[in-house]
C-alpha cells in the first residue's frame, strides 16, 4: 500500500506521548523509520489497520503532551497505525481542540454561546483578551457552549505537557465482597490490570491534568487560572447544580449531594446494583420487556422507544454487538449528562451493563465530550473500581457473563452528537453522519449491531428495574412515562439541573427556578428547538405536549431570556453557531447555514420593510435546510430563528 507519507520526524517528546499509547514500536519498524529518509510504507498490515480506532486517541496523546499537532508527529502516528497521512490530517483538522499549527502549550477556551452570553460573555473576552497579550503563553479561543451554563459566564483553561502521576481517590479499605471476585487478570479488555488491554497498547482511561474551572467566570479569575491553573479554586460539588438535591422525591437525581461519587461502597449502600442483580434474574428477554412495557423512550430528543431498539439489536444474528453511550451533549444550554455523571457516575456504569446484558454486547464505549475533564476523571475512576471489584470483566457478578467499558474522548465537535457520526469518530475517521439505512441496530459501530442510548436514557433503566415497569409507567403521562430531566439557565434566579415528572409546565418549572421579571422569551430545546412567548407558560413539558404547542422538548433545554437581552444578536449567535459546526458534508447544510447567518447579519439591526427581503430568503433556506439535509444538524438548523420571527416577532 502507498501510503505516500512525508519526511517529517516526530520529536522525542511526540514519540513518547504516542507511544505510551500504542506501546513501542517494533525494533525493525523503528530502525526502519529513522534511517530511512524516502520510505512510502508503513508495516504491520491488517493487525496495523485493524487499530484505525486509536486515531483518535493517539492525537488527543499528543494535543495533551505537545498542545498541538506537527506534520512530523501525524506522520508517526500514521505509520504506527498504517493509515493515510491525507485521511489522518482530514481527522485532525475535523475538531475544534486539535491545531495543526503551533500554539502556546495554554489554551483558553472562553463560552461564547446562549447562556454566557446573556451573561456578558463578550466583554469578558474581551477583557481577557486585552490582559493576556502575546507575551502571555495563552491562547485565547471564543468557543461553543462549554457546558456549565448553570454558572455562565464559564472559561476552561487546557494546559498541555508531560501527565502527572494517577490519583487513588477509592482504593478499596476491605477485601471483595463475596460475589465481587476481583478480575485483575481475566484477560478481557482492560481487565488485565487498570487501563492496559492486550499487548502493550494502553486501552485505559486518561485523564486532562492540567485544566481548570472558571464558572462563573470573571476577567481576574480566568486570567489567574490561564496563567497559573493550579491556583484557579476548586469546582463546587455536582450537587451545587442541583437545586433540589436532598429532596425525598427524586428519582435521577436521588444520589446526588447525599453520595461521594468515588465510593462504590456508599454507591452500594444507597442501592446501587439492585437493578443490576433483578436484570440477571430476568434474563435478557424479560429486561426488554420490562423497558418496553414501562415505556421509556429516548431522553436525547428523539424519544424513540429504548425498548424496540434494544430488540431490534438483540434479535440481530450478526455479533459481536455493541453499546454506545452517547455523553457528547454539545447542545448549546445542555449539562445534565455532565451532572449525572460528575455526581453518580456508578450509576451510569450499572445502567450500561444492563443495557449491554439485554442486547447481547460485551464491549461499550462512552463517547464522553472533550469539555468535560471533570465527568472524565470521575467516570474513568468508576469504570476502573467496577473492573477491580467485579462488576466489568470476564465474570460480572459471578454471573458468567462479559462486559467491559472504554471510554472515548471527543474533541469539540457538535456534529458527534448524532449518533452514526460518533460511529465514525470512535472508528478514526472524520465525524460526518451516516446515510440510513442501514440503521445502527443493523449496522452501526464497526459495521455491527449497535445500541446507542444517552445518559439520561440509561440511567432511567435503573427505577424501570428496581420499582418494576407499572410503577415506572404511573409517573407522568400515558404518552411520555418516567421523570425527566431538565436544564434551566439564562436569567433565573435559580439555574441548574431540575427532575420533575413528564406533564409539568413550563411555568411550574421556572417558578422553582425563580424566573425573573420581564420575561422576553424561552428556548427550548436549545440551538436546535424554538422559542416561546411568555404567555405560553402552561405548555406542557412532554413530548406531544410541546408538539402540539409547534415546539420541541428536545433534550430538556430551558432558556430564559430577559427584555435585557438583544434577541437578534442572540439569533445571529445560534446561526454562527451552525455554521460553525456543520460538518459540510452535504450542500443544503454547508451552504444553507453560511447563508442564513449572512442573512441575519444584514437585519441584525433592521425592522419591517427593511428586513422583509432577508426574512424571505431565510424561509426559502430554512425550508431547503429542513427537506434535504442529510442530519438534524442541517434539518433544525432554521427552528429557533423560525420560531423568534413568527412567535416573538423578532424584527417587527
């Protein structure tokens, strides 16, 4: 195979950081690569290709270790893992975390989005921008929503360089309980010992050492954390994003302030695993049922029915099958997920060990955004205790039956929430959407039978299990069954992640959030839902609730907006926004999202007549967005601005 690579040398740093990935190359592979200047080949053959999946991986190695990525190190990586250098560099330059030009080892990634920009986002950028010149070291980058829009304004601060030693938060006091056979050498994935697979390719779970925090951020304390994040203050508590942590009547959210999330001990002792051991003595046939009788449906936006897609994968005669967790919320006003498993990450792990039991998949992947270093350590920590104490492995519960969790970092990319574009991320390729059919159940994930359920939507399996499916389906309505989760930010009194029973109104839920006077609007369901006026309070907060109303739920955005906040700038953020984030891969979205945000530049400060002519030619584009896009990137793209035009009269 030609792979026509170049002449550029890795450093010996980039090769260290690849390499305490991939393990060392072979002797000859290496003599090979340093002495000869014209070599067009690469060796290992299909095993080489085979790990076309640690793409990925192995650049965020060296974006972490370097802090960007030279032509000499893609090289390197491109000959480890035999893939095209010109494939490669189209992975690389698809993220918005990655450089491929050189920058200052410190990166300053400060919301530009929704809620921080109610919250004054631009003038702190601004600011910082002014007090950190050249001479600083720091690279100041405007970025999409960051996920902390509870505490908007937000920045996060990603400082490359050599990784510091792992912490022990959990190491275990006693010895195994008795159906925790510890599986420290089974020989399953990952199960040889923490964080190392077969070979010597490191198949763990790293972790971003040098980040910091600044939620709610000011100029001082981002320049401070920019230039020293050792000295940036600590995260508060998940709980703090919960404004009804503690009480009685939660059921997501129940552990939450009252569990440490890095004990599974107190995770244990506060019910964690029942649902686990009443799913092995259901079988996998009686846990889809129970799913599919308790009416669950998908928490992401979709709302397709978990339980018919969990017995399309498990009737699928083509193995292995997988399960995908889908913990990229990227959606602009979106932080549940990052809450669930900052807070409860035990939870997560259990409810996907179900969900793979039922379905007939030994291997799942949390696809987990690259923002969130928090849920990164939390969740890789549990995954590993789980993996010591028995409950991943070759043996889970003494059960006979195999599971292991690897997680995957994404890199900045809004796309990679829809779910055949994650496919293609974890798989090493460009995060573009897949034509369907086929579909996922058929052939998703390595071209095999693939479930793919968010956060959310899993860690609802777990009161379906332990309270039984009747008991479930009581709880909201006969259509939209079980709790939901909800993200309030913008201008409230009290922003955060709020549970409460599908069927509650949109006013119900922002008086426990303390809307405040001069309610302008509410988006829901963030970039990619609509507008509400507010007189449309008593919409009810389901799925054919906010249907009927000409709205969408979507994943549980609830954005409120004042009189103070200019609307039309606010829509012209959510345009430039798409038009970011669009992966081009079709026309009507590659064209259609540069022409609405040009469309909208233009009127940003017009009314009536003046306005009249753009407004057309944004319908006509919205609906070709709409019709002929290939993803819901493209297809949603026009809803919010739809929606403030024709409900809120925007530019009247």
């Amino acid at each position: 195979m030609d792979l026509c690579f170049g002449d550029g040398k890795p450093t010996d740093e980039e090769r260290a950081a690849v390499d305490a990935l991939l393990g060392p190359p072979e002797s000859s592979w290496e003599g090979a690569d340093r002495s000869d200047a014209d070599l067009r080949w690469a060796r290992g053959g299909r095993e080489a290709r085979d790990r076309r999946d640690r793409l990925l991986p192995a650049l965020h190695a060296l974006n972490d270790r370097v802090g960007w990525i030279s032509e000499g190190a893609l090289d390197y990586v491109c000959r480890r893992l035999t893939v095209p250098p010109a494939e490669a560099y189209g992975v690389a330059t698809f993220y918005a975390m990655f450089s491929v030009r050189p920058r200052p080892a410190t990166v300053l990634h400060v919301c530009t989005d929704l809620a921080c920009t109610a919250a004054g986002a631009a003038g702190l950028c601004a600011d910082v921008e002014t007090r950190l010149g050249p001479e600083s070291g720091v690279k100041v980058e405007r970025s999409p929503c960051l996920g902390l829009c509870e505490r908007a304004p937000a920045a996060l601060v990603i400082r490359a360089g050599a990784p510091a030693p792992p912490a022990q938060e959990d190491a275990p006091a006693r010895p195994p309980l008795e159906d925790e056979a510890v599986q420290a050498d089974s020989g399953g994935p990952g199960a040889a010992a923490p964080g190392v697979g077969k070979g010597k390719e490191r198949r763990g779970h790293d972790t971003l050492h040098a980040t910091a925090v600044c939620a709610p951020a000011t100029a001082e304390s981002t320049v401070r954390a920019a230039t020293a994040p050792e000295s940036a203050p600590a995260e508060p508590a998940p709980a703090a994003a919960v404004p009804q942590a503690g009480a009685p009547h939660l059921t997501l959210l129940q552990r939450i302030g009252t569990v440490d999330p890095a004990s599974l001990d107190d995770y244990r002792a506060h019910g964690g695993y029942t649902a686990l051991r009443r799913a092995f003595a259901l079988g996998p046939a009686g846990v889809i049922r129970e799913v599919t009788d308790a009416g669950l449906v998908g928490r992401g936006g979709a709302a397709f029915p978990t339980g018919r897609k969990w017995q399309a994968t498990a009737a699928q005669p083509d193995h292995p099958h997988y399960l995908v967790c889908n913990a990229d919320e990227s959606e602009p006003g979106t932080f549940k997920d990052r809450v669930l498993m900052e807070g409860d990450p035990y939870a997560l792990v259990e409810a996907m060990t179900i969900a793979a039991y039922a379905t007939g998949a030994h291997q799942g992947y949390v696809y987990l955004r690259g923002e969130y270093p928090r849920a990164l350590a939390r969740l890789s920590h549990a995954v590993e205790q789980a993996r010591t104490r028995g409950l991943l492995g070759d043996d889970v519960l003494g059960q006979g039956y195999a599971f292991d969790i690897e997680i995957r970092r994404g890199a900045g990319a809004y796309i990679c929430g829809e779910e055949t574009a994650l496919f293609n991320s974890i798989e090493g390729h460009r995060g573009e959407p897949r034509s369907k059919p086929p579909f996922p159940v058929e052939k998703g994930l390595f071209g095999k039978p693939t479930v793919e359920n968010n956060v959310e939507t899993l860690v609802n399996v777990l009161p379906v299990l332990t309270r039984g499916a009747a008991a479930y389906a009581a709880i909201g309505t006969p259509a939209s069954t079980g709790p939901k989760l909800f993200c309030v930010s913008g201008t409230v009194t009290r922003p955060g992640v709020y549970e409460l029973p599908f069927g509650a109104t949109l006013g119900e839920l922002l008086t426990l959030a303390g809307v405040r006077d001069n309610l302008r609007a509410v988006l829901l369901g963030g970039a990619a839902g609509g507008f509400v006026r507010p007189d449309e309070l008593d919409i009810p907060l389901t799925f054919e609730g906010t249907r009927e109303a000409g709205t969408t739920l979507g994943s549980g955005v609830v954005m409120a907006f004042d009189d103070t906040v200019p609307l039309p700038r606010l829509l012209l953020r959510i345009a430039e926004f798409f038009r970011d984030e669009s992966c081009g891969q079709c026309v009507p979205c590659r064209v259609g999202t540069v022409r609405q945000e040009e469309a909208l530049h233009r009127i940003v400060d017009r009314t009536g007549a003046a306005a009249a002519p753009d407004i057309a030619l944004l319908r006509e584009v919205g609906r070709a967005m709409r019709d002929a896009s290939i993803c819901g990137l493209g297809q949603t793209a026009w809803n919010a601005v739809e929606s403030a035009i024709d409900r809120l009269g925007a530019y009247e």
